[in-house]
C-alpha cells in the first residue's frame, strides 16, 4: 500500500507507543489522516513517573506528560480520546469504536500495551491496588497519605520493588512477597537477584520470598469489604492497610480476538513490525521476531515501546516488502530508593556474570553476562556513565572476553 494525502492510518492505543508512531508518520512526510484511538481520557502520558515521582508528590501532573498540548495539535490528528476500540478486522481495514463509530483505515498502528495481572477475588476490596494508569497512581497515593501505612507489595518485580522504595521513603512499613526464592532470579539470576533484595534489606523494607499468597484477608466496612492483612501459604499473616498486586502484566489484546491477526500472548509480528500487510504493532503487546536472537519476543520496558513507536510506523510507511527489520539492544532502568539500575541486551538466568567495575556489596557496580563466551547484558547499579562503555560491545556481539578486556573509565 502506497499511502498519500487521501490515505486513513489508524493508530490505536493513545500512550508512548503509539504516540512515537503518530509523530514518526508526520515526520517523515505522510500527510494524510491520523486517527488516534486511546481508551483512556487523558492527554498521552508516561508511566515510569507513576511509581517514582508522581507517588512520592515530588512532581505534578504537568511533568508526566508525553507531549505539550501544542505539539499533539500541530499533529493534526483525528483524535478520539476515551474511546477504546473494540474490534479490527484485517481484511476489511475497519476499525469498530466504543462509541458505535466506523473508521476505515488504509493502514493501522496497534499499541495497546498491557495492563497489570490481579489476584483472583480481590476485585473492589478497598485498600488492594495495581499500578498502570494515572487513576491508579492516585487511588494508591490517597491510600497511603495519611501516617505511617503498613503496606504490603506482592511480587518483587520492578514495578513491585518501586512502590515498595517509593512508600518506604514516605515512612511506611513495608514487607515484599515474593514466590521466588530470590527476587527477580528469572530476570537478573540469583546474584544479581540476592543484591536487588538486599537493596530493600538495607533501606528497612522486609522481604519475604520464596512463599506465595495464600488469599487477601478482610473485614466488612460500610460499602463493602477492606483489606486487614496477607495470608502467606506458610500459614504466616501479614497484617496490612494496602497491597499493591505487582505481578506482572498481560498484553492488551481481547479486543482483537476475530480480528484476524495472529494473537498469542502479545500481537505476533515479523522482523519488519508487520503483523499483517497492512497492519504493524508496537510497544508492550508487540511479539516480533528478533533477527538478532533469531527468536519472538516481547518487551515491557519505556525505551522499546518509543523505539518501536518510531519504526512500526517507518515499516507500515515503507510497506512489508521494503521495510528494514527491528533488532534493537534493548535497554531498561529502574529507579529504587537511591539507586539507578540499568540493564542493556538480554541477561539470561543461567549466564555466566562477572563484576567489572565496583563491587555488589557497595551496590555500585557494573556487572557483565556471558553465554557461551558471547556478551549478552550489563547491568548497572549506580554506575550509568561506566555502564553506557559496553553499549559498544553488546551491538557488535562481541565476547565476554573482549569486554572484559575494556579499560574501565
Ligand atoms: C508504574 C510504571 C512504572 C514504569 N517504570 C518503568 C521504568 O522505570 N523503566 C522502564 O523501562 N519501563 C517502565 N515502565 C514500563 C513502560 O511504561 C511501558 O513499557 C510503556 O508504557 C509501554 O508503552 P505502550 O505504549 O506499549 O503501552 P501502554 O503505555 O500500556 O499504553 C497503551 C494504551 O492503549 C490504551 N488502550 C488499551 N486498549 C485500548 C483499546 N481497545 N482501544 C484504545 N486504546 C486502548 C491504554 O488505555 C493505554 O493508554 C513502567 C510502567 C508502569 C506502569
């Protein structure tokens, strides 16, 4: 499909990924309509800030914005915010909205991201949150406000550990649930993960791991039921006046079921973004094929959903055939108490991983992974200009021995 000023390009999914799609469209050159689809009410906004700043009060709204207003309007979109979409039909090129309205699309950008897993039968008990939108960030917030709040975080992720830094730093109790063993081991591997829980240890936050919720207990208050405290399967109860349920997220994609794309835990795609002629994806639901791994994956992480914002819409633009393919070394960070943590490509539970610069005990250093010889990650805590010196290697495949071998700065 060649696209020209006569041509619609639905973009669905009104957040990072889909914004970075409809500023990429414009930029380079299409000037036909955009019709940008987003569930939510709000102007585009970021994420990251929710469990950092925005929680702690240390920033306002103003500052978690995607975009000026400015910027969205010199975009010239058709924009329908607080509608979700509720059906694509590929072979059709239609799109079906909330509100009963039909856009017929040339070419479409599906960004629907994710939203977070909850805890069976926990649903409208006051005081259990998840973490996603700006209204969760608010209901949490109001919920830890007034003094001190025993809270607990069930799983040990990122976003997990986050609220946990975050409410410990506004003088909460705060104990971590974690079914693994060590926390985040899958991601980082035992090491790693052992250090990620002593980050909490030294700032006063307990951490149970290696023991699964059992059930939330509650008591009848008026309008319902509120939370008194987590039941652990050891039998232990952990007294609490807020969860937050941090265990992990699924792919937005219900609303494509019929839709004729192929949707397995995310939107399967090509190397290209494509996930049908005319139709690519991009950010947290995306499930491409990664020439560089030679294998599907799926990212939840910032910088990949704007990166891949900007190259579905490039691919969708240039067409299948001529489009370049999408092989990025990924990278995340997290921000937990004073510490910045950073991870660059692809660590593996069972790499092998070295220390290059500082110490895991100081919980400043740069740690490096290995699989079969070859360089897969480096991870960093508080070390971000030493880490940023092996970005280099891991884009060449390069071994461990050669990055090893770089002199630290
Ligand atoms: C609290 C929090 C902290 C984070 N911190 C970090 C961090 O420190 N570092 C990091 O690397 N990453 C972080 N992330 C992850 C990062 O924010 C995500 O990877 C990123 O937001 C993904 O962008 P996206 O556009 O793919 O999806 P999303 O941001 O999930 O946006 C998808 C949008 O699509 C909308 N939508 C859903 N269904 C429909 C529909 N049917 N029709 C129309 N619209 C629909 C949703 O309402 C949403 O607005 C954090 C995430 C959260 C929640």
């Amino acid at each position: 499909m060649v696209f020209d000023t006569h041509s619609t390009i639905a973009v669905v999914g009104a957040s990072l990924a889909g914004l970075r799609a409809a500023e990429t469209l414009r930029a380079d050159g299409y000037g036909g309509r955009i019709v940008l689809v987003g569930a939510e009410a709000h102007e585009p906004y970021d994420r990251p800030p929710l469990s950092k700043q925005l929680l702690a009060g240390t920033w306002g709204l103003d500052r978690v914005r995607l975009r000026e207003p400015e910027k969205i309007d010199a975009l010239g979109l058709d924009l329908r915010l607080g509608h979700a979409a509720t059906a694509l039909d590929v072979d059709g090129h239609t799109l079906e909205l909330d509100d009963g309205a039909t856009v017929t699309f040339d070419g479409a950008v599906v960004a629907t991201g994710a939203h977070p897993r909850t805890l069976a039968g926990t649903e409208g008990v006051q005081g259990v949150h998840t973490l996603r939108t700006l209204e969760d960030c608010f209901a949490l917030g109001a919920d830890v406000a007034g003094a001190a709040t025993r809270l607990v975080v069930v799983g040990a992720g990122f976003i997990g550990s986050e609220v946990a830094a975050t409410c410990r730093g506004l003088g909460h109790h705060v104990t971590v649930v974690e079914a693994l063993p060590v926390p985040l081991s899958r991601v980082l591997g035992d090491r790693l993960g052992a250090t990620c829980a002593a980050l909490h240890a030294d700032h006063g936050v307990e951490v149970r791991a290696g023991v699964g919720v059992a059930r939330l207990e509650t008591a009848a208050v008026p309008g319902g039921e509120r939370l008194t405290g987590v039941a652990l399967v050891d039998g232990s109860v952990i007294a609490a006046d807020v969860v937050v349920v941090g265990v992990g997220v699924v792919p937005t994609t219900d609303w494509l079921a019929g839709s004729g794309l192929d949707v397995d835990n995310g939107v399967r795609a090509d190397a290209t973004l494509h996930a049908a002629d005319d139709v690519v994806v991009a950010g947290d639901l995306a499930r491409w094929f990664d020439e560089r791994l030679g294998a599907e994956i799926r990212i939840e992480h910032w910088t990949n959903a704007a990166e891949q914002g900007v190259a579905a819409a490039r691919s969708l633009l240039a067409g299948r055939r001529g489009a370049g393919s999408f092989s990025p070394v990924p990278y995340f960070w997290s921000d937990q108490y004073d510490t910045k943590i950073q991870v660059i490509g692809h660590p593996h539970p069972d790499d092998e991983v070295v220390v290059v610069d500082g110490s895991l005990e100081e919980r400043r250093f740069v740690a490096l992974y290995g699989r079969r010889a070859v360089l897969t990650a480096a991870v960093g805590f508080s070390r971000p200009r030493q880490l940023m010196g092996y970005r280099p290697f891991l884009e060449a495949q390069a071994t461990l021995d050669e990055a090893r071998a770089r002199r630290p700065d």
